[in-house]
C-alpha cells in the first residue's frame, strides 16, 4: 500500500481502535488479486470493526452497528442494513476521533455482553 491519505487514515483509525480495545486482534482477511492488501479486521470477543481502502474513501464497517447509539453521527453509510453499519472518511473529511473512541467502545461492550 502506497503512503497517501488513505494508509495515513487507516493508521489513524487503527491507533484510535487501539486505544478503545487495547487487547483487539489485528487480522488481515479476504485477500485477492484485485486488494491484494486484504482488509484489516478488528476483534475482541468477536468482530468489532474491518477497515477497508477504496480509491476515493476509508470504509470503517461496524459488524453490530446498527445495535450502537451514535450521537455523533459518524455512521453515513450503510445505514439501512440489518446489523451493520459503517463511516466513510473521504480524503477532506474529518475525523472526530472521540466519537470513533466511544463507537470501539460501545461495540466491544456489545460483543461482551
């Protein structure tokens, strides 16, 4: 993966999911010819989060999404499916960082519970 906004973004999301869920487990999943990078997921008592590059956004996939509040507001995509729900982040977009803080959080807390 090239250094650009994007690897800078998923870096960014990833020490923000790490901080939520220290413990977390980093796997990269679904690898293929055409992302040969894969996509990094994230779990902890079950999946909490992927991560995954496109040529014009950051996706953050919430497997249980649509069962956490989001004040917020952070989710904008995805929003009519039945468990999950998702952000995309496009290169000018910003990233409120605590709201991303209290989504790990809350979603881990719902794969614990």
């Amino acid at each position: 993966m090239t250094m650009d906004w994007r690897t800078q973004r998923v870096e960014l999301v990833r020490s923000v999911i790490l901080r939520g869920a220290p413990d977390v487990v980093e796997e990269v999943k679904w690898r293929k010819p055409s992302n040969p990078d894969g996509v990094p997921t994230f779990s902890l008592d079950g999946l909490i989060c992927t991560v995954e590059t496109y040529r014009d956004k950051v996706k953050i996939t919430f497997a249980k999404g649509a069962a956490i509040e989001d004040p917020a507001g952070l989710f904008n995509s995805s929003l009519t499916a039945g468990t999950r729900r998702a952000i995309d982040l496009h290169e000018a977009d910003e990233l409120n960082e605590n709201a991303l803080l209290a989504l790990v959080q809350d979603a881990l807390a719902l794969n614990r519970a």
